[in-house]
C-alpha cells in the first residue's frame, strides 16, 4: 500500500522525482552504513573487563596494539600482559577487529590449567590454528577438532615417542647432527677469534637436519650445516682475512658474518616455507593475513618441492618396508626413521579396518611434513633463548657445566663430548632443572588458545558457545605475580583440585628470575620436580604437544653438547636484550653468541 502511494505522489510530481530518488538512496546508505558501523563495532561480553577506547573502535583493539608495538617494539603477546595489567585484571577481554567476536583472555594459571586438563566443553581454537597452518598443512591435525579423525591422524606418528623410539632412532640422529652443529660453531670460534656472531640460523638448521634426519632416516641426503662445515673449512688464512672474518685490534665486539657456501634445494625450500609462516600467529589481525597470502604466492614453488620430495621419501619407505617383509624379519623392531613407522602404522591401520593402503595421501604428506615443521622451530627457539639466559648467567652455566661432568667422566678423561649412550643413560637434576627453566623463560609459544563448545564460565563470568579463551603462559601466575582471585568464582573442578593439594604457585617473590633450582627438591637439591609450579609451555591435556617427549630429548642432547664445548661469554649489550618477535614461536628479535672454547683438562 504505501509503496502504492509513495510512486503515486512522485508520477504526479515529475520534477522533485529524480531529487527525492536522490535523497533516498543517500537516506538508505547512511543507514545502511550506520548499520554496518553499528554490527563491525566490538560487541563486550557483559562483566568481562576491557579496554573502553578499544570498544568504540570499530578495529577495535588492534590500533592501540599496533600502537604499542610501533612505540615499545612489543609483540601481542605482551600486549596482552599489559592489558591485564592495565585493567587489574586476571581475565579481559579483546577486539581483533571488525565483525570478530571478542576474544577471551585468561592470566592466571591455575583456571588455565583446569581449563585444558578437566574442562570438556572447551577444545583446541580450530580457527586461530589454521589461521597459522591450513594453507601449509591442510590435512595436519594440529587444526582440527579433538575427533576421530585426529585421533586417527594422530596414531600415525604416535609410536615415535615411545621410549624405544627415541632411544634408537630419535636419540642418535639428534647427537649426530647436533655434533656438526658443535663443529660448526667450533670453526666459528677460531676464525672469528671469539667475536660475537648470529646464532639463530645455525640452531635453526642444526634442529632441522636434525628432524629431517628423524623423519626420513640415515640415508636422506638434504643437509643444512654440513655445506656450511665444509665450506667454512675449506677457507685458507688469506680467504679469511680477505673476508674480512679475522679478528683484528678493534673488531672484538663487531658481530662477523660468516659465508655460508652453497645452499641445497630441498632445505632452501623447507627453510622459505618456514619463513612464509612467519608472521601468522597474528592472523587475527588483517594487515598480517594478507601479507601471509600474498607470501603464499611467493612460496608456492616451495611448496610444490615439498611435497615431491615428501613423496619420493614415501615411496622409499614403502619400498623399504616390503623388502623388510620379504626377508621375513619383524619390520618394526627395525624400523629407523618416523615415516617408515607412518607407513607401517598405516599399513595396520588399513588391514584393521579392511580398507586398501594409501600411502601417498596428502594426510600422510602433511603429517610428516607437520612433524618436521612443529618440532624444528619450536625447539631452535628454545635453544636461541637457551644460550642467551645461560650467557647471561654465567654461574649457572658453570655449575650446569660441573654437574655434566660430575656425570660424564669417561667423556672428561678421555677429552671428548658425551656420546649418546652416555646422554640417554644419565639423569642429571640440574640439567633437568635447567631445561624446565629454560622452557618457562623463554615463552617459546607463549600462549595457548581454546574455545568454548558450549556456554560456559570462565573465573565467574558466563561465555557463549564459539567464544575464544586465549590463555597466556609468560605473563601473571607464570612469570610474574599474579592477580588475587575470590576462591568461589573458580569453577568447581578448580577448587576441588586445591582442596586435593593440586594447586601449585610459585613465590611472587622471584618468580620473575631465571632460577633453576626452583625445580629442584630434597635437603641437597638432588630431585628434579617436574610438577614445582606453574609451566604452560607445552600446554596441558588432551591437546597438548604431541612431540613433547622428543623436545626434551633433544634439548637435553643440545644443551649438554653445547655447554660441554663451550664458555657462553657475554655480547655486547646493542647485540644483547630480551625483545622477541613472533612468527610460529615468540624469538629473540637479537640472537647472539659469543664463544670460548671449552678445553678439558685445562680448567679442572
Ligand atoms: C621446545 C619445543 C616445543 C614446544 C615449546 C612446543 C609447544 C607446543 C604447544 C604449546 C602446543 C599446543 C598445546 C596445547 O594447545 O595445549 C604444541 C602442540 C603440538 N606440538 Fe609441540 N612443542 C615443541 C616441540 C615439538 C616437537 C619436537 C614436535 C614433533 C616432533 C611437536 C609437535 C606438536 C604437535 C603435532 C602439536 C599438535 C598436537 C595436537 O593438536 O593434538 N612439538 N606444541
Ligand atoms: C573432525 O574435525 C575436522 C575439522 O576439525 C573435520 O574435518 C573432520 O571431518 C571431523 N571428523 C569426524 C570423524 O567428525
Ligand atoms: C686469523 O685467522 C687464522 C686462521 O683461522 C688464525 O690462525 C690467526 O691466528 C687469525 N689471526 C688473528 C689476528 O687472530
Ligand atoms: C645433516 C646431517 O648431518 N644429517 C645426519 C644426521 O644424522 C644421521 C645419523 O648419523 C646421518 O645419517 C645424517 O647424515
């Protein structure tokens, strides 16, 4: 009817028709705008503290986050820190930009820890996850629902961190190629006089060769740092000086750049693939995503290489296996890499469930690679922060150094590094401690994200269904004090787990220092405790790290090697500090040694 009237009133008044059409297309897009201005502004879930100028952003958070970054160089992570500093709170709530419900951000261990062991309605955040790895692993299951599927995803690889496993396969390649990483260093030392150098791609590469040695075998031909050993080596002193690498009166503190001689295809493709996912932890916001997709671009020629050459190693695994089963030995008892497990455990998985073998899918292609890209960075940065905290502490590494060879002392008196055997059969509690440490320093991954499968509550506060909780491992409660919290807003399982004396705290007094012994009990402190206090650093629960036991097998094995080698000597300080830039892990943004070789029997 009064669309009737309304054509009506414009056919009898020709002139003001066009006009008044006008007004009314500007009338409907301002509401139209209005409206969307109004549904991309941040929607705060009641009660849950928050930053007010960020709820009338219609970016919501993400200005004063790029604000903070562009001012103090600090990453989201701390961002978060600060905001529950800022709003005296241990759970916030933030804006990641337009059309995003909030996120949920929880600062205290204790509710994060009875979140991911005893809570059930919440599970693993599949979008922030695939936000970092869908384009590059589609079919991993780090970003699925806890389900069938992932279970069934997750039984490929499983048995590699059995304790047989690691013994016989994952031990030894690590020390082998953690050895060349040793000799590396150990050229660099000499040529460079002691001068300050960049650690990060040496760690990066040996913790790669070292994982690639794991999931492919002995016999897989794609090395990073032997190329670099042999290249530095084959360097006479005239090629030195020429280089520029010498140390001189006045270069001491200058950092050298050594040349890294030819690069092989396969690693630079990996090493470009891992690069492309730098960045992505941010793909909450925008800017970041779109520079990760127009990298996708760039990487796709690297992407194709990985995935032949995964297939090619597939292929030889199932070659391999067949052989092994036509000499009518037990394939497992013999199997020497984490595909041929793969392609075993698929093996028996397919028979149990009478359907054919697929030993080329893209889940078997994405679930190695998955092994190799989860278990190289996240280690290597742990390791980067490693030998900075122990220069940093020199009393430390001195009494690490002590209690290794206390343990070791064939290796001492016969001037040579542990060998595996040696490594795997010690149990050194300052070691043990000294890793603990290491990882909750570092804040390698220094978040980890759930959702909620239904509504809920978080420390008292109702959430809906689909909400994201993002629960921070280096900030309040870990690394510093955290915030006081009424017992009864805890959920029940929170409090039940407090009256079994399952709450751990630490003392707000030096929780921000690094302090090994923290971990360690009994009157000489000679009982490594892993359960001391507050860690978040593989996560907890169902969905926590899968490769967790391997991570410290090798941290143990590249600590050992390294401390045992040698002196970690202090950087100059522009080459020295904390800062950290986030790309799949939280990195040191400065990654610096300086070396001294440890000779033995010099210095007992
Ligand atoms: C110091 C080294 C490492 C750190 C700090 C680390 C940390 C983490 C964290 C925080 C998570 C998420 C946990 C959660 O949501 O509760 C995770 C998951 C995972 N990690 Fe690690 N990790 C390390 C080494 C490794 C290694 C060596 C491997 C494999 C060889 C690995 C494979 C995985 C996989 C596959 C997942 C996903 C598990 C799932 O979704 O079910 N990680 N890791
Ligand atoms: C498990 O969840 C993933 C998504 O996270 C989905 O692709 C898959 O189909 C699910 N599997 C089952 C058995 O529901
Ligand atoms: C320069 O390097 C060579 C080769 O490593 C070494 O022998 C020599 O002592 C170095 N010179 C100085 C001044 O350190
Ligand atoms: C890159 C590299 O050195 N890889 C080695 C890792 O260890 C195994 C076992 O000794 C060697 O076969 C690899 O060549």
């Amino acid at each position: 009817m009064a669309r009737m009237e309304y054509s009506a009133l414009l056919e009898s008044v020709p002139i003001a028709q066009e006009n008044l059409r006008l007004i009314g297309i500007s009338v409907l897009s301002c509401l139209l705008i209005y409206i969307l201005y109004r549904l991309a502004l941040p929607k705060p879930i009641p009660g849950i503290p928050y930053d007010r100028d960020a709820a009338r952003h219609i970016l919501g958070s993400v200005p004063s986050l790029l604000k903070l970054e562009a001012e103090t160089g600090a990453t989201f992570v701390d961002y978060m820190i600060h905001q529950s500093e800022k709003l005296n709170s241990p759970i916030f709530q933030v804006f990641l930009g337009p059309f995003v419900r909030p996120h949920v951000v929880l600062a205290d261990f204790r509710e994060s820890q009875d979140i991911l062991l005893r809570r059930r309605e919440f599970d693993r955040a599949v979008e922030s996850m695939s936000g970092v790895f869908a384009g590059m692993i589609p079919d991993h299951h780090i970003h699925m629902k806890t389900n069938g599927t992932w279970k069934a995803h997750r039984k490929l690889l499983q048995d590699m961190m059995l304790p047989n496993s690691l013994a016989s396969v994952a031990g030894p390649m690590i020390h082998a190629n953690t050895s060349e990483l040793i000799k590396l260093w150990r050229l660099k030392a000499k040529i460079g006089g002691g001068r300050p150098f960049d650690s990060h791609k040496d760690v990066f590469q040996g913790a790669l060769d070292a994982i690639l040695g794991v999931a492919f075998g002995k016999d897989f031909k794609h090395h990073a740092i032997r190329p670099k050993v042999e290249y530095l080596s084959s360097l006479d002193d005239a090629a030195i000086k020429e280089l520029g690498l010498n140390r001189t009166e006045t270069n001491y503190d200058e950092p050298v750049t050594f040349p890294e001689g030819p690069k092989d295809k396969v690693i630079a493709a990996i090493l470009d693939l891992a690069d492309s996912l730098d960045g992505m932890p941010g793909s909450a916001f925008p800017k970041l995503k779109w520079a990760w997709i127009s990298r996708m671009t760039n990487a796709r020629h690297a992407i194709k290489t990985r995935k032949q050459f995964i297939e090619r190693e597939l292929k030889r695994a199932v070659e391999l296996q067949k052989t092994k089963e036509g000499s009518g030995k037990d394939p497992r008892a013999r199997a020497q890499s984490a595909i041929e497990l793969m392609v075993r455990n698929e093996r028996e998985m397919a028979k149990s469930s009478g359907r054919k073998p697929n030993y080329l899918s893209p889940v078997m292609n994405d679930e190695i690679f998955g092994f190799v890209v989860a278990g190289h960075d996240t280690t290597s940065t742990t390791v980067n922060w490693g030998v900075k905290l122990l220069a940093d502490h020199p009393q430390i590494t001195t009494r690490l150094r002590a209690a290794l060879q206390r343990s070791h002392p064939a290796a001492v008196r016969e001037r040579r590094s542990p060998n595996i055997d040696e490594i795997q059969g010690s149990r050194i509690p300052y070691l043990e401690a000294t890793m603990e440490e290491l990882l909750r320093c570092a804040g390698t991954t220094p978040s980890v994200d759930r959702v909620a499968l239904s509504d809920t509550e978080v420390l008292g506060h109702p959430i809906k269904k689909g909400t994201m909780v993002l629960m921070l491992g280096t900030g309040p409660s870990v690394l510093r004090p955290g915030f006081a919290v009424e017992e009864g807003r805890r959920s029940a399982s929170s409090q039940a787990a407090l009256r079994d004396g399952k709450a751990r705290a630490w003392d707000p007094a030096d929780m921000g220092l690094f302090m090994p012994e923290r971990w360690l009990a009994g009157e000489n402190q000679e009982v490594f405790d892993a359960t001391a206090g507050p860690q978040l650093s593989f996560g907890l629960g169902g969905r926590s790290c899968f490769g967790k036991k391997m991570a410290y097998l090798e941290l143990r094995i590249i600590l050992t090697l390294i401390v045992w080698n040698f002196e970690l000597l202090p950087c100059p300080a522009e080459l020295s500090g904390y800062e950290s830039i986030i790309g799949i892990t939280n990195k040191p943004l400065k990654s610096y040694v300086r070396l001294r070789e440890v000779k033995l029997g010099e210095d007992a």
